[in-house]
C-alpha cells in the first residue's frame, strides 16, 4: 500500500517563459485559438511507500515541501502546488 503525492511546479505570474511563448505562438499562428497567455510547469508523481502510509498528510506535505523547495523547484523564479492523488 502507498499513496500517490503531486508537486506542480510552475515560474511564477510576471517571470518571462520563452518556451511558453514560443508554445503560444504557435497555437495562435496555426490558428487554433486565440491565446493570450500560457504557463508551462512540471508535475512530479511521488508514490510513497509503506513506512510513512500512517503519518497525517499535513506531515507528509512538509516533507515535500522542503523537498520541493530545496530540489524540485528554483523558489526564486517558481511556484509549486502540492496535491494528494490517486493511482
């Protein structure tokens, strides 16, 4: 038995993305949709295993917390979302 953890992470609003951009662009110029914004980020799936399946999710989200800050993400220039998922 384990349970499934998301991090989401995205640059944060007003820091420049060019391959967002470059993403946004190309949707409007094959003219699919008129697009003013996008944001492109990266979703991290951690299944965690038994050991830790009885500590409390708020335990659990400080734990990847600190490891988003300090490993998954650049605190700077990014923002990230931590959710508990399903298989």
């Amino acid at each position: 038995m384990s349970r499934i953890f998301r991090i989401y992470v995205m640059k944060k609003e007003g820091i420049y993305d060019p391959e967002a951009e470059t993403v946004r662009e190309t949707i409007v110029r094959q003219g699919y949709y008129n697009i003013s914004k996008i944001r492109l980020g990266k979703i991290y799936e951690l299944d965690i295993e038994d050991e830790n399946i009885n500590k409390s999710t708020e335990d659990i989200k400080n734990k990847l917390k600190k490891i988003a800050d300090e490993i998954l993400s650049n605190p700077i220039i990014e923002e990230y979302e931590i959710e508990e998922g399903n298989k």
